[in-house]
C-alpha cells in the first residue's frame, strides 16, 4: 500500500472553496510521521500544514481537538478530528 487509498467526495458551496469530503489511507510509516508532526505543532503551540490527496491544508495553532469512537455492528473506528474556522 505505497501510496494508499483515496476516497474523495466533493461539491460547491456558494463560498470561497468547494466543499470536500476526503478519506485517505496510509502505510503505518506515513500515519506515525504525520502524527509525530501534529503531535510537535501541537505541543509548541504553532500551526500544522499537511497535504491530503494533492490539497495543502493549514491548520491553525487555535484549532479544537478531539477523540471520536464509533461502533456498528462488527466494526469499531476511532477518529482524531481537528477543527477550526478558516480565517
């Protein structure tokens, strides 16, 4: 799984940017480097940039964060959400 699996769903708002919904997977190596640069943006107080399926997103340092877990049926998911207003 070199790259990963992207799914993508997107449509326009009547604002600046298209609205998106994207899920992309990635190798256990990839997740934990990216973690590890949250993890660091987050405890140094500064903002956080990553790349999602070819889009540049940049959080701010004032983001919310929190820990979502979903059960259905046989499947259990856990999701670290960030959010924030874009400025």
């Amino acid at each position: 799984m070199a790259g990963g699996k992207t799914t993508t769903r997107s449509h326009m708002k009547s604002n600046r940017k298209r609205s998106r919904d994207v899920e992309k997977a990635y190798t256990n190596a990839q997740f934990a480097a990216k973690l590890r640069r949250l993890a660091d943006a987050v405890e140094s107080g500064g903002r956080f940039a990553i790349q999602v399926a070819g889009e540049r997103i940049r959080v701010p340092a004032n983001a919310v964060f929190n820990v979502e877990h979903e059960r259905s049926g046989d499947e259990e998911e856990v999701e670290f959400q960030i959010k924030w207003r874009p400025e």
